[in-house]
C-alpha cells in the first residue's frame, strides 16, 4: 500500500502507474469465461438428441419399391432428428421453376421427385418440368446456399437408389437434409477446445506483460526506496560527519580525508537535487519504465553507494585522525583481511614437513601479527593511531617477504591467483592517509606467501578446496536456463537492438512451428478418408454367379490393392451385355454408349434376381452384401454399369462415377477380372468414407485460432519459467549451490554454537601468551567474520532462482565457503594452542598428566 499511496516532497500524492494491458487481461477473462461457459452448453448438446423428428411423407406412385409403409418402418428403426422441424415430402411429378429455383413453397418442407431426367419439352408453358429437390427459402440464407443444399440433399437420394436402394434411399435424403440444414452451433470439442483455449492464452498473453511491468515496477521502486534509505542515512549522518571533520585538527587531515568530505558535500547535494525528478518520473505512466529513467535510476544508486562508502570511511578515519572512541573498529576493517591472510600462512606453514620453515620465523610473524593487531586497537592516548598501524603493517610485510624467500627455494606447481583488493579497503586508507595497497604491502606480501606455500605444499586447507574452478562444463538445459533468467544491468531494462532482433526471430520461428503443428492438426481432423492402395482384399468374401467360368477369383484378388474393415461378401453377377443394355455406336467415335433408362432398368432387373437373397417386404439387400454386374459384350469384353449394395452411402460418399446412371455412358474393358477388382476397391473406399460429413465450422478458422493458441501458449510458458526462476520460493534448494551453501550454513551453526569455546581458549592462550593484546583482537575478529558470514549466508538464501543461476551468486558461495573455511581453520587452531598449552602445564611439577576435556572437544 506504500508504493500505492505515495507523496513527493511538496506534498503531492503520487499514484502507482498500471500498463493498458492489465484492462485487457480483465476484459478477456471475461470473454474467456462467457465463451467456456458456451462451449459447455454446445458440448451438452451434442450429447442430447435434436428436438424435432423429421417427416416423411410418400405422394404418388412411386418405382423402386418405396412406399409410405416402407419409409415409416424404416424410420423407427433408423429415426432421424433434426434442430428445427422439417417435413421431406417425395413426389412422383416434376418441380416447377417457382419451386426448384425460388424455394416458393411452404416453410420447413424439402420436396424431392422421383423423376430422375429432367422433362424434355419444347414447351415453355410447362410448368413441371424439373427433377431434383426444392427447398423452402427460409432454410437457405441466399440463394448460392440454396443451390448447394438442394444438391446435397439431391445426391443423397440418386447415390442410393444408383445402388438399389428404395426406403433406404429416402430415409438417407431426409438425414442428409437434417446435417446440411442444422443451423444450431458447431459441437466438435476440438473446435471449442480452440476457441477457449486461444481466449485462454490470449488473456494470459495480456496478464503476463500487465505482471510483467508490475514486477519491473516493483523493482524500480524497490531499488529507489534503498536508495533513498542510504541517501537519508548520509544527510542524518552529515552533522555527525561535520562534527568529527571539524574535530580533527587542520594539521592532521590528510589530503584524502579533505578531499573525501569535499566530495562527499557535492555528492550529497547533487543527490538531494535529483530525488524528486526521479521520483517523479517512476510515477510517471510513460517514463517509468523508460531507458532514461532507468539510467538516472542507476546513476541515483550508484551515488548513494558512493556517499554511503565516503560516508563510513569518513566517519572511521575522523574517528582516528581525532582521536575519538570507535579508532579500533575502523582499524579492525583495515586489519581484517591481513589477519585473515596471515594466519591462514600460519596454519599452512605449521603443518609444513621437516625444517622448511623454522619455528622462529613463524614465531616471528606471530608476533608482528600480535604488533599490527594491537595497534589496531587505536589507543587513543596514543600520539599518532595512523603511524603505529603503519609501522606494524611495514614490518609484518618484511617479514612476509622474508618467508617468500625461503619459500621459492623450494619446488613448486604453479602457483593460485592473488585475490583482488576492494576499492572500499583502498577507500578507507585513502582518508586515513595511507597509500594504496601496493605490492609491497603486507597484504599483497601475505597473499604471495600463501599462494607460493600452496604451490609447494599443496592444498592443505579446507578453504583450498572451495577455490578450485569446476572443471564440469555446465549441461545445456543448466546454461539456457541460466541465459533465460539472466537479469539485465541496472538501467537496461529493455533489450539492446541485437536483443531484439534475436527475439524476433525466435517468434518468427515460433510462429512458423505454430503454422506447421495447426496445418497438421487441422488435416488430421477434416481430411477425407482416401484410398491407400496399399491392401489385398483382406475381408473380401468373393461369390461368383458366372455359368461360362469367365471370371477367375485369382486375378480380382490380384490386382486387390484395398483392405474392408468391416466383413464384406461380394457376388459377381456375369450377365449378356447385348441382353441388358442397349449399346450403339456414337457419332464419329469408335466408342459406344447405351442410355440412363437403360444402365437404371438393367441395374435394377440384375438385383430383382435375386429376390431369395432380399428382405421379403422392404426389397433390400442385407447391408453386408453387394452385388457387382459385369456385362460380357460378344468380343468378351467387360462393362460395369454399376454396384447393388446393402449398404447405405451416407455424407459426401459416392461409388465411382455415376455418369452411367445419369448419362448413359458405359466403358468396355478388356480386362473383365480387372475391372472387378476396381470396383470392389472403389467400394471400399466408399465404406471409408460412408458417414462422413464436412465439418460444421471453418476448417480456415480453425487452423488460425490452433495458430494463435499454440504460438501463445508456448510463449507463456516461457514467460511462466520466467517467472518461476525469479520469484524466491522452496524450489530455491533444488537450484545450483544450494547444497554447498547449506553446508556453509551449518558450519556456521557449528561455529556459533561453539563460540564460547572459542572464547575460553582464546582466553587460555592469550592468558600465557606474550602478545596477549594480539590474540585478543584476533579474536574480535573472528566474532565479527563470523556474523559478517552469518548475514551473507542468510542473503544468499533470500536470492531468486533466476539470481542463484547467474555468475554473481556462484562467485559469492565460493566466497562465503572459503571465508567458513577459514574461520574453522582459526578456531581449530587456537583450540590446537590452548590444549597444547594445557597439556604442557599439567605436567608441570612431575605429577603424570591426566587426559583434559577442553571446550569443544568431545
């Protein structure tokens, strides 16, 4: 609610900005949740029968064996229902031009003739003189639908009676008519599931950037608030600050510490000055965000990094230069490291073999460790702190390079790089007057010393081990992850132009994948059944009505090149062609054709032949029977003038070609046996596609809302394991150094708990020990590494994923191990002295010692 509410410093109220898209995102939720919920009731729907059944009324006398009582028991076996009321009414006279072409009848109704030709007049005052279907014009939107829907339902009734069909071919006229006219919505799951799930994405694709520039926000206003904070902590400060300068007398300011307080005044004010244009510009809807805000941003922090810098070490060296109380802590930061370098060279050098160093020399730095740890206590009686601590630090440095002398004569590997120096050490000496850390000083010397006694000796420490690079390459999945979370520099929020131009063609190559997966999708759940030919009749049951034997099963299955997936018998009925057709020769062409009237009667005086093998009262053939004429001419060749089947042609199936039903045209074939078998394969291709039906939505929507979806959903899981790597949860410990840090902490908790041990042995040992003053200050030091090491660990484990996965973090856990390391390294150490000093007392006087429990010993 901070962040929400906020005042600048005259006083006006700043408003946190939102990015348009949050309003988009809400907006269509909504529509996501209203078109879920449509989807639903759809869905329902395809599960509950239509409302209305559709009639079928027979008016005239009709051919192919159809009647009003057959159609109605074919009805109650196989109802059809429709969405809306129908009446299919079939009649034995032509159509007129009012009903056929205008739809001028009455609403709801589907005229179908049974004339199959067209009256052939030359009277235009007929009026009945059309065949085919007329239907009423308020079942079509506009007359190109008219027309198809007419031919459609068309089809339906002239394919079957091709077949043999009567009832059955008026029941499947009047289904086809309830498919093609249901106007209610489309229930195909997939098509919804598309619809939802692109809205879905859509909304998330909006949320996930309104998130995104709330985060970024966030983050901003985060980093300004820490800003501020150190900002406001170095004005508090700056009487404080003015009063040590001021107390430090003119004489012993040192030119560093003038010019630190100097820089530290302009800083401050130049600071102060532009706090409010920043502020200003982050509650700013358009600027927040922006480059030139976040560069401004950067440059704040960086200020007040500095003031704070400028601000502590002013204090501490005021503090000496005055020769005011806290002399000691500020040379307890300069001692620190020194100390550190120098007794991890002692702890490795006092486990050296033989005489490589002698103990003297060791007792040697021991002491002049003791003598720069004592005058970092800053007496404050003292004449001059700054030139006490400097002596110190120059003699322990001559004797360090002593010891590298000593050390290079020996054979070595090579030898581990010497750690840097950080710019605040070198900050603080600069106020109190000293030189930078050079070469020559005592902290560069030790850090040789240590890095020539490693190369000799090996890797004797425990902190040795966490300094070794990791030689694994990182596995691939690792070093996307790491790039993905990989956060950008302060002020570069936004990609650079090569940045951008990488995700570019990332999502052009998302959107390509996104084409490819919809395209196949979509042809997966509309195409066609085909033919494969790539069968050989598999359950093809062959029956041969043929008294001459011209007909050889071998070569039909031969020349087979489809399966049935369901058990078909096929008769094949050879027949005189001269006796059943009516062929004559065309004009001018070789070629002969016969007439439709004929092709039809010869089609159906083939299946009344078989009367024994039909259903005594509807007349049809059972539905896993198909008849197949093969007319022989007088020069033995084969004509098929078509199928008599059982089996109903539904949706936009069709037996081969009709152009004999409807024109008369016949083909005369050499090869009898060959035309069987392609008549038995076109048949079952028919049965592949029996019931099929054209998809009740566009196929062209479908495949761009499967574009959409599959192109959002993708990126927003991107942007969700974007997410999930920068936010700070429990899946933290599964991340890379997890483990080693755990460690880390628990030696620290082994530490803390074992701190008054410490304490008691350091007591024991500086109680008997000549430089007293030394260990006792080693021993502050150690108190304060270790909570310096206890704040760290516990920042480390607040770090994101998307944190633990750049270098910075796995920089500073190797850090935080060597620092644990090293600390156990001291403690064991003066446990090690303060037992051997135990031991040497108790013996003390002749008595035998007796075994001792120290503290921390178990």
């Amino acid at each position: 609610m901070a962040a929400r509410l906020m005042h600048d410093s005259m006083g006006r109220r700043l408003r946190r900005p939102y990015h348009w898209t949050a309003f988009a995102a809400i907006f269509l939720a909504l529509v996501t949740t209203l078109l879920g919920v449509r989807a639903g009731f759809a869905v329902h729907a395809a599960s509950v029968p239509p409302p209305y059944e559709v009639t079928v009324q027979i008016k005239g006398k009709q051919d192919f064996n159809i009647t009003q009582e057959h159609v109605d028991a074919e009805l109650v076996a196989h109802p059809v229902r429709s969405s809306q009321p129908l009446t299919l009414i079939l009649v034995d006279r032509w159509l007129t031009g009012d009903e056929k072409l205008r739809g001028e009848i009455p609403d709801n109704q589907i005229i179908i003739s049974s004339k199959l030709d067209n009256l052939e007049t030359k009277d235009t005052d007929v009026e009945e003189r059309f065949s085919g279907v007329a239907l009423a014009r308020n079942l079509a939107g506009s007359d190109d639908a008219h027309t198809d829907l007419s031919y459609d339902i068309e089809k339906a009734f002239t394919k079957n009676v091709s077949v043999g069909h009567g009832s059955k071919a008026v029941v499947a006229a009047a289904h086809t008519a309830s498919v093609v006219l249901d106007k209610s919505a489309t229930s195909s799951v997939i098509f919804w599931f598309s619809v939802v799930g692109l809205s879905a994405m859509l909304t998330a694709a909006f949320l996930v950037p309104a998130l995104r520039f709330r985060s970024r926000w966030e983050s901003r206003h985060r980093r300004l608030a820490v800003a501020q904070r150190k900002l406001a902590r170095v004005v508090l400060d700056l009487e404080a600050l003015e009063a040590t300068y001021a107390a430090t007398e003119a004489s012993r300011r040192p030119e560093g510490f003038t010019s630190a307080w100097t820089q530290l005044q302009k800083l401050s004010l130049n600071a102060a000055r532009n706090e409010d244009p920043l502020v200003g510009a982050l509650f700013d809807r358009e600027q927040c965000l922006g480059k030139e805000t976040g560069e401004k941003l950067a440059a704040f922090e960086a200020t007040t990094r500095k003031l704070t810098g400028l601000a502590d070490s002013l204090m501490g060296a005021g503090s000496v230069h005055a020769r005011l109380a806290g002399t000691g802590s500020t040379f307890d930061k300069l001692s620190s490291p020194i100390n550190d370098a120098a007794t991890a060279l002692l702890i490795r050098l006092e486990g050296a073999p033989g005489k490589m160093v002698a103990g003297a020399d060791l007792a040697v730095l021991r002491e002049a460790l003791g003598t720069l740890l004592d005058a970092a206590q800053g007496d404050i009686e003292q004449i001059d702190a700054v030139q006490a601590w400097s002596a110190a630090e120059e003699q322990l440095s001559g004797i360090a390079q002593r010891l590298i002398r000593q050390l290079r004569r020996y054979p070595h590997g090579k030898r581990p790089p010497i750690p840097e120096v950080g710019a605040e050490h070198n900050q603080l000496r600069s106020t109190l007057g000293l030189a930078p850390v050079s070469q020559h000083g005592a902290l560069h010397q030790l850090h040789v010393a240590n890095s020539v006694a490693r190369s000799i000796l090996g890797d004797t420490l425990s902190a040795d081990q966490k300094q070794k690079p990791n030689a694994q390459q990182e596995s691939l999945p690792a070093r996307l992850l790491a790039k993905l979370a990989q956060a950008r520099p302060h002020g570069k929020d936004e990609p650079g132009k090569l940045g951008r131009a990488k995700i570019i063609g990332l999502l052009a190559v998302l959107l390509c994948a996104s084409l490819i997966a919809a395209g196949i999708i979509v042809y997966s759940v509309t195409k066609k059944p085909q033919a494969t030919y790539d069968g050989s009749g598999q359950g093809m049951f062959l029956e041969f009505d043929d008294k001459a034997g011209l007909i050889d099963e071998a070569e039909i299955r031969r020349y087979m090149e489809e399966d049935f997936e369901v058990e078909q018998h096929l008769l094949v009925a050879v027949r005189d062609a001269e006796s059943y057709l009516e062929p004559h020769n065309r004009d001018g062409s070789e070629y002969r054709e016969s007439t439709p009237q004929s092709v039809r009667q010869a089609i159906w005086r083939i299946k009344n032949e078989y009367k024994d093998r039909m259903d005594p009262v509807s007349q049809e053939l059972p539905e896993n029977l198909t008849i197949i004429p093969l007319l022989i001419t007088d020069e033995g060749k084969g004509i098929m003038p078509g199928l008599i089947s059982g089996a109903v042609i539904s949706g936009t199936a069709s037996w081969g070609s009709t152009s004999g039903w409807e024109y008369g045209s016949i083909y005369e074939s050499r090869y009898p046996s060959m035309e069987v078998a392609h008549a038995a394969e076109d048949f079952a291709t028919v049965l592949k596609r029996a019931g099929y039906e054209e998809p009740d939505y566009n196929a062209t929507l479908l495949f761009w809302i499967l574009t959409f979806m599959f192109f959002f959903t993708v990126l927003n899981l991107i942007q969700l394991v974007q997410y999930l790597l920068g936010a700070t949860s429990r899946f933290n410990r599964f991340s890379r150094g997890s483990r080693s840090l755990e460690q880390a902490r628990r030696r620290l908790e082994r530490l803390a708990l074992g701190l008054d041990d410490s304490q008691i042995n350091a007591v024991a040992v500086l109680g008997a020990s000549e430089s007293g003053h030394a260990d006792e200050a080693g021993q502050r030091l150690f108190e304060r590494a270790l909570m310096m090491a206890w704040r760290e660990a516990e920042e480390l484990s607040t770090m994101s994923l998307s944190e633990r996965l750049g270098s910075g973090y796995a920089a500073r856990a190797d850090h935080l191990q060597r620092l644990v390391a090293l600390l156990d390294e001291r403690d064991a150490d003066v446990a090690k002295r303060a037992r051997d000093l135990v031991l040497a007392s108790r013996g003390a006087g002749g008595d035998a010692p007796r075994p001792v429990v120290l503290p921390g010993q178990q």
